[in-house]
C-alpha cells in the first residue's frame, strides 16, 4: 500500500521529479505508517476520533511510566495497516526532563522487521 512520502526533517509533503505529491511504498511506507500514528494525537484525526495517543488523557501534566508509553504506541502502531505484530522497547525515560528514547519493533504482513525510533 502506498502513503504519501513525508519529509523525515520537517514531517511535511515532499514532491517528485516531476512535481507532482511524492509516494512512498512497502515496506518504507508501513514504517512512515507506524511513524504517523505514533505521533498522531488521539481525536485528531477528524474521521475516526479513536485513533491516537492520549497524550492529554496520559502524558501532558502527569508522571507516566514506561509502561504507559510502550501500551500507547504498541496499539497504535497494531492499527496500521499491513502491521502483524509490534513491541516498544524504552531505552530511556526521565519523568523530570519527559524525554523518552526508544524504538517500536514491529513486523509486517510480508514478513519484513522493522523499527521506528521514538
């Protein structure tokens, strides 16, 4: 399945050769996927108001485990299409500067092992 490719910068359209909104396709494009929907915030998205992190309801204001986190972005990242299996692995997390590194593994219905880094 294609998406439209994304500038990995500024997380904006990009164009093609001739112009025209670039493509991305399998298996970069399930990545991008799992990418968008990890960053999507939940009710944002006008036509179905389910998808999304709860990022108000469980992050902002408050002191979330690392636990919390990897529920979050492991059911959003099941959500996308094409998507068989996914873990989140938290390197690191510090509630005092609420700076989270880590990684969403994830398979594809290929059988293709992916990772997005959070």
């Amino acid at each position: 399945m294609n998406t439209i490719l994304l500038d990995v910068g500024t997380w904006d359209l990009t164009l093609d050769a001739f112009g025209n909104i670039a493509l991305a396709a399998a298996p970069y494009a399930i990545a991008q996927d799992v990418a968008s929907a990890c960053r999507t915030v939940l009710a944002e998205v006008y036509y179905d108001v389910t998808l999304g992190v709860d990022y108000f309801g469980k992050f902002f204001g408050k002191t979330p485990t690392a636990a919390v986190f990897q529920e979050q972005f492991v059911s959003q990242a099941e959500l996308v299409p094409d998507v068989v299996s996914a873990i989140c692995i938290i390197e690191s997390y510090s509630a005092a500067s609420r700076e989270t590194v880590g990684q969403i593994l994830f398979v594809d219905s290929s059988g293709n092992q992916q990772t997005v880094s959070i």
